[in-house]
C-alpha cells in the first residue's frame, strides 16, 4: 500500500517517484498483491475439456494451485449488472447499474457513466484506504475516477463505445479523458504501438478456416487486438507503479462467443436455417478453443508479474448457451445454460487442488472475499459472504463502506466521440 498524497499525481515524473517510495514491499505484514482477471463469458463448458488436454497451461496451474469451479451469476445477465455486483458486492437494485442507458433528460437513452454507480466499487474502498489500485476497462469506468492508481476507462477502446451505442441506442457518447492520471495516457497509448507482440499467437480470425456463415470475422479479429492492447496496458502499468490491486476486464470472449457458440453444440441444438456445413461447426470450434488458448497466454504474461505471497483471481461474468438472437448470433447468455461463469484462485489461504461445489460462489460474495483477503471488513450492506475455502482470520463487519465522495475526471458531453477515435487513429491503434 503506498500512501502517497493524491496531490502528486499531477505529473508523471513526479508521480513515479511517488509510486517507487510508496511501495509496501518492505512491511511484512502487509498482504501479498491482488490480481483479478475477468474474462467475460468465460465457460467451463469449454474450459473444462481444454484443461484435460493440456492446452490452457497456465489456468491449469491456477487450478493446481488453488481452486476452480462455478461461479453463480444472476438473472439477467447483462455485463454490466453482473460487472458492478461483482466490484461492489451488492445485487443491480443497490449499486444502480441495472443496464446498458437510460433516459436522459430530453427522453433519448444514455449510456451509464460511473457517476451511475450508486455505491463504492472495491476500488474506491482500497483507494481511500490507500492501496494503489490499477483499473482496466471494468464497466461504468467513464469519466474515470481519480482512484489511488490508474484507472483507464472502458470507453478507451472507441469500437467498444460504437457497440455500445448501438446496443442501447443511445444517442450520443459524452467524451473526455478516458486514463486516471491524465498525464500518463501519453506513455500508456504509446505502448500500444510496441512492436514487440506481448505474446507469440497468430490471431485466429486472420486465418481463412471456414466458421460460421454470418460470423463477422474483421469485427472478432479487432476483439483480438482489443483483448491483447487492454493486456498490454495493464502490464505497463504494473511495470510504472506495481499496484497493490489490479483488475482488469477482457471482453473477447463474450463477444466471439455470441457469434461462434455453434461450434460448441450439437447441430440439432438449432432450427435448420441456422444450420452450418459440418466445416464451418468445426471451424467454428477451433477458432472458439484458439481464443481461450490466447486468452491463457495473456494471462500467463500477467501471472509472471506475481509471486507466491500474491493472490491471484481469474473469473467470468457468467457461461454460454445456445440461442439464436438477431440474425446472426448462435450463441446466448440468458437461461440456466449460461447461469455458471467460471472462478479460480490461488494465493496464501486458498486451499491447492480445491473444487468449488456448483452454487456455492455468487457473483455477490466477490467483494466480500478478497476484502477478507486483504484483512479488511465486509460491509452490512454488502450482499455477498466471504468465500467458505477462504481460511484468513476473520475481522468484525462495518456498516458501509459509502461516504466519501468519489471524484472524477471531467468529461464535455458536447465533445464528439469522433475525436477520441482521431486521437486514436493518431496513435496508429485504430485504422
Ligand atoms: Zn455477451
């Protein structure tokens, strides 16, 4: 935990020296650091089998470690309900994020902003208790909150905005800066130009394999690149203040899987005009279990970052089932198939080899645990409980943790969302 004045932030240089004098590192009896990787839609449908093949090497370990199993979410599962029960420890009705917009004044939906979070996210509860905390593309992240770290918002990846827009019809997207501290996004976005790949995989949506008829393969390829420059980012931040506590959110997943989900069912799980050629199932198939592949070599690029006295959390928002939505979409998040995502673990107090029976990790308990993790008290008005394989000793609950007021970065509502994509455009990121 570094407590360094906020004050500091205001320039880089500045801002590193604080960090490197602000490290906990030399207290012994400060908790290891935190990582919690979400990968959004992430099944152990699919997962399950891969580990038995050997190919997800690096969850493979995290399951020899520590624990796995279900984790439970909760109907219906929109990302960002389930997103904010999972940083917040309360069901949608307490922390606010309910959906994608909403009506703004002028009756035209709007997309939620962080302002919307109607309660403290786990970050803003280290912040104040001064944890540096690293914040990557978690939803409701705009305008970014001055947390203690760096918080780079989802609305940094413009192709997301564009989505998300369309999604709720929201008719137009506030923009501004989208990196706490501001004057870090220079050398943060330049990373993003390295040369260097952060890890040795051909993107699977460049190949011609046959897949799904309608499967849009530029759009799922941009979700490859978007997964791997959202990787890159948090690895440099760890490199520039080595936070105590790190989350970040990868969206890939989810969104090949809508597209691709076909692949993993049966051909009857269908109605005949959404039927594939057995090739495009089958291919279908393999670009699915290449981007899990993928996605288990970024996170081994981040568990490299983390020792022993660490812990170290990968889960998912909720599973997949088969479905047809729109026109094109075979695979779908909304009945009992997809009520499981995934959960694993592992640091000191985390038993090796543990099986979390089904049902018995909630999206709510989240919060609870790696508070307790960390020694510090759950809150009355959370919904969720510590994790019963966490064996930490137990410390008595507080009331809330709401009261301080969060601040965040100005945004200009009036600003076109064209700018930010220019910007981007600039840094050579976007085409
Ligand atoms: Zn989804």
């Amino acid at each position: 935990m570094g407590f360094v004045s906020s004050r500091a932030w205001g320039l880089v240089a500045v801002w590193v020296l604080a960090a490197a004098v602000g490290c906990a590192g030399s207290d012994p009896e400060a908790p290891g650091r935190v990582l919690v990787v979400g990968l959004d839609g992430a099944s152990l449908r699919v997962i399950e089998p891969m580990l038995k093949a050997g190919r997800l090497p690096n969850l493979e370990r995290l399951a020899r470690e520590g624990v796995m199993g279900p984790l439970r979410s909760a109907m219906p599962m929109a990302s960002p309900r389930i997103w904010n029960t999972i940083a917040t420890g309360k069901g949608p009705w307490k922390h606010g994020v309910t959906d994608f917009a909403k009506p703004g004044p002028d009756g035209k939906p709007r997309l939620l902003l962080s302002s919307d979070r109607q309660t403290h996210a786990i970050w803003n509860i280290l912040s104040e208790r001064g944890f540096d905390v690293s914040i990557v593309n978690l939803w409701n992240t705009y305008p970014p909150e001055k947390v203690h770290g760096v918080m780079v918002s989802d609305h940094l990846l413009s192709r997301e905005v564009e989505g998300r827009e369309t999604f709720s019809g929201a008719a137009e997207t506030p923009t501004g800066p989208l990196i706490h501290p501001e004057a870090l996004a220079p050398l943060l976005m330049a990373t993003l130009r390295d040369a260097e790949p952060l890890v040795d995989f051909a993107n699977p949506f460049e190949s011609d394999v046959a897949i799904a008829p309608n499967a849009p393969r530029k759009v799922m390829a941009k979700r490859f690149d978007e997964d791997l420059a959202l990787a890159r980012l948090t690895v440099e931040i760890d490199r520039e203040i080595r936070p105590d506590f790190t989350m970040l959110l990868l969206p890939g997943i989810d969104r090949i899987s809508h597209h691709l989900w076909a692949g993993m069912e049966p051909p009857e799980a269908y109605p005949p005009y959404m039927r594939m050629t057995d090739a495009q199932r089958l291919g279908s198939r393999a670009v699915v279990e290449a981007y899990y592949e993928f996605s288990d070599a970024l996170l081994g690029k981040l568990f490299a970052l983390y020792g022993p006295d660490d812990l170290v959390v990968v889960l998912s928002d909720h599973g997949f089932e088969a479905g047809v939505a729109l026109i094109s979409l075979t695979g779908i998040h909304e009945g009992q198939g997809a009520l499981d995502g995934v959960f694993f673990a592992r640091g000191p107090g985390i038993p090796a080899g543990g099986r979390l029976p089904k049902g018995s990790l909630r999206v709510v308990d989240i919060t609870p645990t790696l508070l307790a993790w960390l020694g510090l008290p759950v809150a009355r008005d959370m919904d969720g409980q510590v994790a019963t394989f966490l064996d930490r000793p137990s410390v008595a609950a507080i009331d809330s943790y709401d009261g301080p007021p969060i601040e965040r970065l100005a945004h200009d509502p009036e600003n076109a969302n064209t700018k930010r994509i220019e910007e981007l455009r600039a840094l050579g990121y976007l085409e």
